[in-house]
C-alpha cells in the first residue's frame, strides 16, 4: 500500500515538472506509455493518466494565452503601423499582408463597395498566385461577402466550395478553384454602423476556425476601418488640396492674362488719347497679335493695314458673312481657314471691322484682345465721326463762303482755311456731281466722307455735291469721283471739273466752270459722264449759257498770247496766217514774206508752248475757234466805245 501511493506520487511529481518544465505533448504521453510497461495498473494507472490529462489541458491554455498574447501583440503592431500616412491603395495592401501574417492565414484580401453599393471590388490581395482576385467585381449578395454586407457580422466556413450555406457565384467560385483555396473567414469593415467593405482571409486546406481567430479577425478589421477612413479623408485632402493648388495656379495664370490684356489695352487707350490714328493703333496691336491686321470701315473699305498676310488672297464672302456674325454675336469670330473678324461697334452700330490673319493659331487670351483692339477702334472711329461732324459744319460755312463769289478779308479766309488744314496757295479743283435721280442722302453722306479723306471741302447746292480738292488735274478729278459715286448710288451721276486754281478768289469762278460743264454735258445727252473744261474744248463754252470767251480763249492760246505780250513776237498772226493758208508753212511764208524756215521755227515754238497734239483736228478747231473770237474782240475794242 505504501508502495502503491509512492509510486502514484512519484507520477505526480514528474507530470508536475515536465509542466513546469513547458514539455512538448508528446513527453506526457510517453510518461503514460512507460507507466504502462513498467506494469502500472489499476488505480494508479487511472490517476497517472488523469493527471496527464490535467498538464496537457494546463499546457494547452498556456499555449492559447500564449497564442492570444502573440496575436494582441501583433495587433499593436499592425495598429501603429496602420497610424502611419499610407494613400489608400498603399494601405489596402498593408493591411491584407498584416491579416495573412497576424492569423496564418495562406492567402488575405480585402473588397470595397461601390458607391451605388450595389457591387463591390476586390482592391487588395496577399498570397495570391494568379491575377484573378484584385480587380474582381462582384455583384451584391453573393459570396461571403454578400452575408457579411446583408448581416454587418463575421462570417466563415471550413471548404468554401462544399458549403452550400453560401450565396455562390460563378466568378468567386473560379478564384477559390484557381487558387486552391478551401477555409475563408471574411469579417465587416464598417464606419459606425455602415458596412462599406470586407476584410478576408483564407486558407489553401480545410481549417476551422476558433472564436478567438475570429475576435482576433474582427478586431483588426475594427483598426483597419478606422484606418480606411483616415486614408480616405487624407486622400480627400490631398485632392482638394491638389485642386486648390491648381485653382491657385489657373487664377495666378488668369490673373497674369488679365493683367497683360489691361496693359495692352491701356497703351491703346493712351494711344487715341493722344490723338494717334487708326494706323498706329492697328500697329500697337498687330505686335502683340503676331499677324497682319486690317482694318475696315462700315462699307468694307480698307482705313489701315498692318503686315502683309500671305497669300492665297482672302475669301470676301466668308469676311463679309464672318462681319454679320461677329456683329450679331458681339465677339470675334472664324472667318474660312486663315483669319478671324471682330466687328467694332458702338451700341448696335456697326462702325467697321477688324481682320486678323494671325501667323498662328490665337490662343483664348488673342481671341479676347482681338475683341478689346475693335472697341478701341470702334472709340476711335466715333471720335473722328463727330469731330468730323462738328468740323464738317464750319468746313461746308468757309467752302459755301468760297463758292459765294464774295470778297472777305484774304487773310481772315486764308486764316480759317489753315485752321481747317486746306491749303488754298496750293493747286485744286473744283468738282460738280448732280445725281440724276434717287435720294441724295446716300451722297451727301459719301461727299462728306471723301472729302474729309482727300483733305478737301465739300457743299450741297441746287441739288448737286460741290467738291473742292487739291490737285492739278481737273478731268483726272473728275473721273475719280465719277468711278467711285456712281456705283455707290446706283444710277447716274453726271460730273464736271474745272481748276486748278489757288487762292480764294478763283474758287468760285472754278465752280462756275465745272457747272457750266455739267450743263454741256447734260445738252450733250451724255448724263452720267463725266468732263473738264479742257475735255470740252469751245463745246463748253458755246452749250453754256454764261460763255466764258475769256476762259475758252485764255485756254486755248494763253501760252501763246502771253509769250507774244512779254516778247513782242508775232506767233498769234503766223497761227493765223497758217490755218488760212490750209496749214501749209511754205503757203504762210509767202503771205507773211518770210522765209520758209522763219515760218518753220515760229511752228516749232508754238509746239513747245501749247504741246505737241495742237495740230490735232479737235484741238486744232479750238485754236482756229480762239484765234477768231480773239480777233473780234480786237476789233470790237477798236470800235468807239467798245472795251479796251
């Protein structure tokens, strides 16, 4: 009996001290199977074993302490690790490599809902070994995932497959078969009570999981929540401070713009302030365009121009189509491949338009000081449209003053003259255009426009334009207006010119002229032409009611009479001489008795005095015609009481 409790005691110890000693399961065991052989039976045997039983339960709660100590341990770490400023994808995969590592799990991944919640994406994954499992799209209510969602709890199973408690899917269930996954555990990430992913993890055999893995499972689930919204409120940030930045960047950049476009247009504004014209302003603006600009009144004609564009020449229809839109739209607009048009306005008045050929396409900010280049031209032409109204009032009083044949104080008239930038010491013509029909508003207009352009005056008198303009050339002058203002009015208009002239008081004698050849012409039946006295010949003097002998005369023979006067030669009676003896010099000679060549020589001065067409029939008809009124009147001032 002694013996007996000796040896039940003996047992005792040496369990107690392989437990003391933190002896593997298999030492216990081995005690057992000794006692066995060394013929320990009965009750003895039954107290070694239940004492076994006892070290190997009291081993195996260390070991779960152990486990959970090693676990809470590894969640501290994953806690402090999960502190730190990961972006959200980076994270992600942090914390799946944490749950594979914190649970021994072979494979560990993680799916986020979508915002419509209605399916959910696979974002992150450890251990994997194919493609198929990030990026995965699964629709709600299926798999693991789906009893996750639907319940906000925990869920697991031992073989994934062979569990038909599961909502299966035909593409979750080719992930688990392709990567020969048998045990998952799958628990909610949540943020207060909503669910908005799951957190997985699996096992490649069959595995049953213990409430603490689960806990432990939830918990880190619990950290990595905290930690998703933390990333994605940084990720928030950083976004809106990204977008911030680029606000930042856009307004500074609009700031400059503005900043460049104010500048140009201030030294714009400053150039019509101080009274530069549409050339310069054009200039000032084409620099910073970089292309060739043109600018264009109200009726298409051309006031500047800038650069030369290049060729092909420019469309006009898709200019003149490009002028209505940008008109109508108030901004500039695309005209054909190669230019743009603005139209300078003020108000719903259409002043002119500016064209733009630019060497490049224009950016926004050009588009936009396109647009500020045509204000500032539409100011422009508004200034010089009532300066000119205003200025164009005492120009018509000091021309209407000129064409009166009244006698004012030379200097006075010349002074007021100067004022108004005519110079009267220099040589002008006198034009008259009488429209034949249709209003005269439309040439009124015109008449004011071109004579502010040519420098000259302009008056309206008994139904015709007046024009007072510098030149030599009376029927050049003529033809000018005529070829502009008939196609402007669209019916005839009949045109005379006389001049030039210079000084005040020949004006009005010049204007009598011109009328007097708009009257022959009308006589003539040739309304809507255009002629000078000089082009008339002795027509104009006969058709005229007020024959001017002394005009037609003095323009026939003047050289000649003059150079008779100063030298006292003889070259009006050897013309006379000449044509009554039918032209013939060596006729005339006789008459004269003269020498032939005398006559010769008189014939080659009179060539250099009054031109080489003298001898023409028409011109030769004129001089045949003043050399006889010449000769009347030489006799009728012989006459008792005639006119010296």
């Amino acid at each position: 009996m002694t013996r007996a409790v000796h040896s039940t005691t003996a047992s005792a110890i040496t369990v107690l001290r392989l437990l003391a000693e933190e002896a593997p399961p298999g030492r216990f065991e081995a005690l057992v199977r000794e006692a066995r052989r060394s013929g320990l039976t009965g009750s003895a045997l039954a107290e070694l074993e239940q004492a076994t039983e006892l070290a190997l339960g009291v081993h195996a709660l260390f070991g779960r302490h152990e486990q959970r100590e090693a676990g809470l341990t590894a969640l501290v770490d994953t806690a402090r690790d999960l502190t730190l400023p990961y972006d959200l994808d980076t994270l992600l995969k942090v914390i799946s490599h944490r749950a594979r590592r914190l649970l021994n799990f072979d494979m560990a991944y993680i799916g986020l809902l979508d915002p419509d919640g209605e399916s959910s994406c696979i974002r992150a994954s450890d251990g994997d070994t194919t493609a198929l499992n990030v990026g995965l799209r699964v629709a709600g209510g299926h798999g693991l995932g789906g009893v996750v969602h639907g319940q906000a709890a925990p869920s697991w199973t031992a073989d994934y497959l062979g569990d038909d408690r599961i909502p299966h899917s035909e593409e979750i269930d080719e992930v688990v078969r392709a990567e020969g996954l048998h045990a998952v555990m799958s628990v909610p990430l949540q943020h207060g009570d909503s669910v908005f992913g799951t957190l997985y993890g699996a096992n490649r055999k069959i595995r049953h999981f213990a409430p603490d893995e689960i806990g432990l499972m939830r918990s880190l689930a619990d950290l990595a929540a905290v930690a998703i919204e933390k990333a994605r409120l940084l990720d928030s940030a950083r976004a809106e401070v990204t977008e911030l930045e680029l606000d930042s960047s856009r307004a500074r950049t609009y700031l400059t713009t503005e900043r460049r476009l104010a500048d140009v247009r201030s030294r714009l504004i400053d150039l019509v302030l101080d009274g530069c014209d549409l050339p310069a302003v054009a200039a000032e603006a084409a620099a910073v365009l970089d292309g060739a600009l043109i600018v264009r009144d109200a009726d298409g004609r051309t006031l500047a121009v800038v650069g030369d564009p290049a060729p092909p020449p420019l469309d006009e229809a898709d200019i003149a189509k490009a002028v209505l839109d940008a008109h109508a739209g108030r901004a500039p607009v695309r005209a054909g491949e190669r230019a743009w048009v603005a139209s300078a306005a003020a108000g719903s008045e259409a002043l002119g338009a500016l064209v733009l050929v630019p060497a490049q396409p224009p950016t926004d900010k050009e588009v936009r000081l396109l647009h500020s280049t045509a204000q500032v031209c539409a100011t422009l032409l508004l200034i010089q449209r009532n300066t000119a109204l205003v200025e164009g009032q005492v120009r018509d009083e000091l021309f209407d003053e000129l064409l009166s044949g009244r006698r004012p104080l030379s200097a006075r008239l010349a002074d007021r003259a100067r004022r108004l930038t005519v110079d009267l010491t220099q040589p002008h013509v006198v034009v008259v255009a009488r429209p034949e029909g249709g209003p005269q508003g439309r040439a009124v207009v015109w008449a004011s426009s071109y004579a502010y352009r040519m420098s000259g005056l302009k008056s309206v008198l008994d139904g015709s334009i007046v024009l007072l303009l510098p030149g030599g050339d009376a029927g050049a002058t003529a033809k000018a207006v005529s070829e502009e203002l008939t196609p402007l009015l669209h019916h005839p208009v009949t045109v005379g010119a006389a001049g030039p002239v210079t000084g005040d008081g020949a004006v009005h004698q010049a204007y009598q002229e011109a009328l007097r050849c708009v009257d022959a012409l009308t006589a003539l039946g040739d309304t809507g032409g255009y002629a000078s006295p000089g082009e008339l010949g002795f027509l104009g003097v006969l058709l005229a009611e007020d024959h001017d002998v002394d005009g037609f005369v003095h323009s026939a023979l003047g050289p000649v009479l003059e150079y008779d006067m100063l030298r006292l030669t003889e070259l009006t009676h050897t013309l006379e001489v000449y044509f009554a003896s039918g032209s013939s010099a060596t006729a005339a000679a006789d008459v004269l008795h003269v020498h032939p060549n005398t006559v010769y020589r008189r014939l080659e001065r009179i060539t250099e005095l009054l031109g080489p067409t003298w001898q023409k029939p028409d011109r030769a008809l004129e001089i045949q015609l003043a050399l006889r009124l010449q000769r009347t009147r030489h006799l009728l001032s012989r006459r008792p009481g005639g006119d010296a």
